[in-house]
C-alpha cells in the first residue's frame, strides 16, 4: 500500500475516532440529558445549543479565508509572524463583539432564561471562533491528528462534567451550559499550546496587517455566508417553530432532529479528510472520483434509514415523555442522505473548484424557499407537521439544486440517480409515518433492494473505482 493511501487511512482514522468520540457524547447527551431534567429545562438547553451553531458567522470569514487560501500547504511553511498577527487582531475583534451582545441582551431580550443564554452565547463566541483559526489551519495544513485531538478534548470534559453534575443530583440547565463554556475553554487553550509557534510570538513581531485581513475576509465571506445560509435552511425553521410555540415543543423537535443527525458525525469527518487530498488532485479526475464517491455515500446512507423504526420503538419506551414527538423521525431521518451529500460531497468539490459564490447563491435560494415555507407552516396554518417536513424538504431542495449545477460543471449525469432517491425517500416517510408497525421495516427493506438492482451495474463500478482509488499513486 503506497504512502499517499497510508496517509490518507491515517488521517481517516484520527477523525474517525474523533468524531466517534463526539457521536458517543451525542448520543449520552442526547438520550441521558432529556431522560434526567425536565421538558422546560431540556427546551432551553437546545436554545442555548440552537444559538451557539450562529456564533461561528462572526468573523466574518476571516478563518473560511485563511482555510481556502492556506489550503494544501504544509504547516511548517507558514509565516508565523503574519499568522500571529491575525490571531490578536481577531482576539480583539471577537471580544468587542461578545461585549456589545452581552450588554444588549439585557437591554433588548425579555425573561432571566433568555437573557443569561445569551450572554453566554458572548463567551462563546470569543471562544469558539479564536478556536477555529486552530482548527481551520490545522485542518488546510493537513494536520488532522491535532485537530482531531483539540476536539476530542472539547467533548470527553464536556461529558465527564455533565455526567458529574448528574451524579451529584444536578438538573440545572444552567451548570450544563457552564459545563459546555468551560470544556470549550480548555480546548482553545490546547488549541494555543498545538499552535504555540504563532500564538506566543513576542508583541514586536505584531503588525496590523490589515491587507492581510482583508485578503482572508473577501476570499471567505463568500463561504460563511454560504454556510450560513446553509444552516439558516434547518434553522429559519426552528426559529418559527420556537416563536410559534412554546419552548417544550421546541425541545422535543430540536431532540428528534439530533437524533436524525447522529450520522452526520461520520460523515463530516470524512470530509475534513477529503478537502485537502482534493485540492492536491488533478481537476481531470474529479468527475470519475465524484461519481465513485457518490454512489458509495448513496448506497450505505440510504441503508441507514432501515433502521428508523428500531430505534423509534427502543426510544419512546427509553423517553416516553417524548414518545409523540419522536414519529418526526420519520420525517427528519432521511436528512442524512440529503446533508451527508452536501457535506461530503457537494461542498467539498466546490471549494476545491473554487465555487464559493456560487455556493452563496444556491443556499440563498434555499434559504428563501425555506423561510417562505416557514412562514405558511408556522403563522398562517400553524401546522408543525408541516413545519418539521419543511426541514427535510430545504435539505432535498439544497441537494438537487446544487447537484445540478456541479454535475454540469464535472459533465456528468445523475437524473436516473434523483429519481431513484427522491422515489425511496418517499416511500420511507409514507410507511413511516401512516404505517407504526415493523411492516415499515419490510416496506423500506424491499424497496431498497429494488434500488439496489436498478443501480446493479453502479455498485460494481463502484466496487472497482474504491480498489482503483486505494491503490493509486
């Protein structure tokens, strides 16, 4: 096996046992958390989690900049002065901004609950964004042990500290956010010590390049704000879904769809990979290597969703005070088929093909169709059923527009392949939802197999392509 393969099955296994580590923090958190305190206290924690996924947009792009302009390039050729001198420019940036946030919040923001998740939101801001100029240049640099390791830092105190508070008899909502603040602090701290060549510089190699600033934020404004929008499609969403009712309904939605997302953990830490061998590739292979990709993510994602009503049946007797809500797993699950292509596949070849604006007006387009979805499903019909398949359908929409367009780029077609997908997923919502027996399981199951012999001669070249791609040099 040559090295480019060792490499590549090195770095798969440092995130893989991240985000192994993180799916397992999930899924205690998940299952555990909402078992021990109470709907209210539970709603607000996924408030809390809900406004912490935004935090990130506030550099502006500075760190999406330094990851597509630093990508592919070797650590250890990186000007650390210049990289200093962006960590405490945007230091400073991030405290003034989590200054203004916290002092408006009780200014413009009713209730005690909401006004001290929103300060805490503050912290985290300063927090997580200074970490993600590690990560990020970690992540460009091909350095993906160290990045792993700064994450499964964050997580494994997370749980520890959360798991101790339960021991201790604690059901406050409150220590649980704490316990998030400070597992991120320590983590960022890791963070400084992985990255210590340009973080303890002496101040006199500080300068306030501002050209380099500018530089980092044009080139990754375009992607924040594309990531942005792409997560403003779920989160319109959960927004109307929390003003139109009350903060219990939003906890039991926000549970189902964290539960719908556990496979996404893998997925994005396939990606993480991915981006970097990419951009090293010839753009000449691209298509076939797209297309290998494709039907591998397509076949073993689409497999998942045989497993919905197992685990439906096995978490309303674990949580039956959510036992009602959990049949919208019929509607959220098939997400991962949807965000596990956009993540893996779909924005990763855009940025290595350097579409960042594009990648802008295709969620910007989403994001409209989702919020105009929204607004009938929450204010004019104030149907959550409806509300909550709204989700699935900004994801379904994302996929297809944007697979469109990048196949016509890489000059291949994947109608049949919509076709085929947009059928079973159909079919796994109507028997998931109309039928509440394992006749679901036989349903889907067989659909499946039938999917399978439609892609019969996909499977194969997909086989071949996976060996192609593992032995190649």
């Amino acid at each position: 096996m040559n090295s480019k393969v060792l490499n590549f099955l090195k770095n798969f296994s440092y995130t893989f046992s991240s985000n192994l580590i993180t799916l397992l923090v999930s899924t205690l958190v998940t299952l555990i958390v909402p078992k021990l305190i109470g709907v209210q206290d539970y709603g607000y924690w996924q408030l809390y989690m809900f406004y912490s996924t935004y935090v990130g947009f506030f550099h502006f792009g500075w760190n999406d900049g330094i990851y597509l302009r630093y990508g592919g390039e070797n650590y250890e050729s990186l000007d650390k002065p210049k990289f200093f001198s962006q960590f405490i420019q945007l230091g400073v940036m991030q405290l003034v901004f989590a200054a203004v946030v916290a002092l408006s919040a009780g200014f413009f923001v009713d209730g005690p609950d909401r006004v001290f998740i929103l300060r805490m939101i503050a912290l985290d801001m300063v927090i997580l964004n200074v970490r993600y100029m590690f990560l990020f240049t970690l992540q460009a640099t091909n350095r993906i042990k160290k990045y792993a390791a700064i994450m499964v830092t964050d997580r494994i105190l997370f749980i520890a500290t959360v798991l101790l508070l339960l021991l201790f008899g604690s059901r406050d909502y409150h220590l649980m956010i704490a316990a998030d603040i400070l597992s991120k602090v320590v983590s960022l701290v890791y963070g400084m010590y992985v990255c210590k060549e340009f973080v303890f510089q002496r101040f006199s190699n500080f300068s306030l390049d501002l050209k380099e600033s500018w530089s980092n934020i044009n080139v990754g404004i375009k992607l924040m704000l594309a990531n942005l929008a792409s997560k403003l499609i779920i989160g319109i969403v959960r927004f109307g879904i929390e003003r139109a009712w009350d903060v219990e309904t939003f906890g039991r939605v926000s549970l189902t769809l964290s539960i719908s997302h556990f496979m996404m953990v893998f997925i994005t830490g396939i990606g993480v990979v991915v981006y970097p061998i990419l951009r090293r590739t010839s753009r000449e292979k691209l298509p076939n290597i797209y297309e290998i990709m494709r039907n591998f993510l397509m076949i073993v994602s689409l497999s998942f969703l045989i497993f919905y009503y197992p685990a439906r049946v096995i978490l309303a007797a674990w949580l039956p005070e959510y036992a009602e809500s959990l049949l919208y797993m019929a509607l959220l699950f098939p997400m991962v088929i949807y965000e596990g292509r956009i993540t893996l596949l779909i924005n990763t070849y855009l940025k290595t093909l350097r579409y960042e604006k594009k990648m802008l007006h295709l969620n910007a387009i989403t994001v409209a169709v989702s919020a105009v979805f929204t607004i009938f499903t929450t204010v004019i019909w104030h149907n959550l059923n409806l509300a909550v398949l709204t989700i699935l359908l900004g994801q379904m929409v994302r996929a297809i527009i944007a697979e469109v367009f990048l196949s016509s780029k890489l000059n291949i077609s994947l109608t049949k392949d919509f076709i085929l997908e947009i059928a079973l997923t159909m079919i796994f919502i109507l028997s998931g939802w109309y039928i509440d027996s394992w006749w679901t399981v036989a349903i889907y199951g067989v659909s499946y197999l039938v999917y399978l012999l439609f892609k019969k001669s996909d499977v194969k070249r997909t086989y071949v392509g996976m060996k192609e791609l593992m032995t190649a040099k």
